[in-house]
C-alpha cells in the first residue's frame, strides 16, 4: 500500500518492492510451481527491477530476458535439486507470480537494489 503522502514513483515502487523480498524455503513454494506460479530470475538480474518489470508490464524488456534465458520457469531438475537441498531462494511476490532467484554468492547478502543495467 502506497502512502497517502507519497506518489507512486517507480523509485517508491521499487523501494517498496524491496522491503517485500525475503529468503524463503523452496518447499515452501513447491505448491506454487506445481501451479506454474514460479519464475525464476538469474542470479546476475536485480529481482527488484523484474518486478518492477511486471508491474509496469514492460513486455519488451520482459520478453528479452526471457529469449536470453534470464527468467522463465524453474526446471524440473532445478525443483528436485532445491528440494533434496533443502535450498532457501529469495523470492518476490508479483502476483499472480512468485519470483525466485537462488545466489551463488555470500547468502547472507540481500539481493540488489540497483539496476543491473540489462537495457534491451
């Protein structure tokens, strides 16, 4: 929810996008992939600048990180694998979408919240 005080920017969007990232389990969101609900965002991509994406139905940007295989549904051996390891992602709500992008890198560390760059 915007505040009443506030505009609804794309900065205050995306600032309030990335106050509802969290790690989650991916057991958790096996319900959700089992739906097609789950799209999983390449640990390079900012997880916050593809919601902002969606919510702002930015279908060109969208659809060229999809044909560059930056985002897309999970694998099936990716499911598995996260399953058996019992893997935390991180995960941002976009309904009806559940994003989810697993780090390679220090998990401790929040996703970023600056843009990667990735104009196409």
């Amino acid at each position: 929810m915007t505040d009443a005080y506030e505009p609804d920017t794309p900065e205050t969007r995306r600032a309030r996008l990335n106050l509802e990232t969290a790690r989650i389990s991916w057991r958790e969101l096996e319900k959700f992939h089992a739906r097609g609900q789950v799209v999983q965002v390449a640990p390079e991509m900012d997880l916050v600048e593809v919601g902002a994406a969606l919510i702002e139905d930015d279908s060109p940007r969208v659809k060229a990180w999809m044909t560059q295989g930056l985002m897309g549904s999970v694998a099936d051996s990716d499911a598995h694998r996260w399953h058996h390891e019992e893997t935390l992602v991180w995960s941002l709500v976009v309904a009806p979408w559940v994003l989810v992008q697993s780090q390679r890198v220090d998990s401790s560390a929040a996703p970023s919240t600056e843009s990667t760059g990735d104009a196409v």
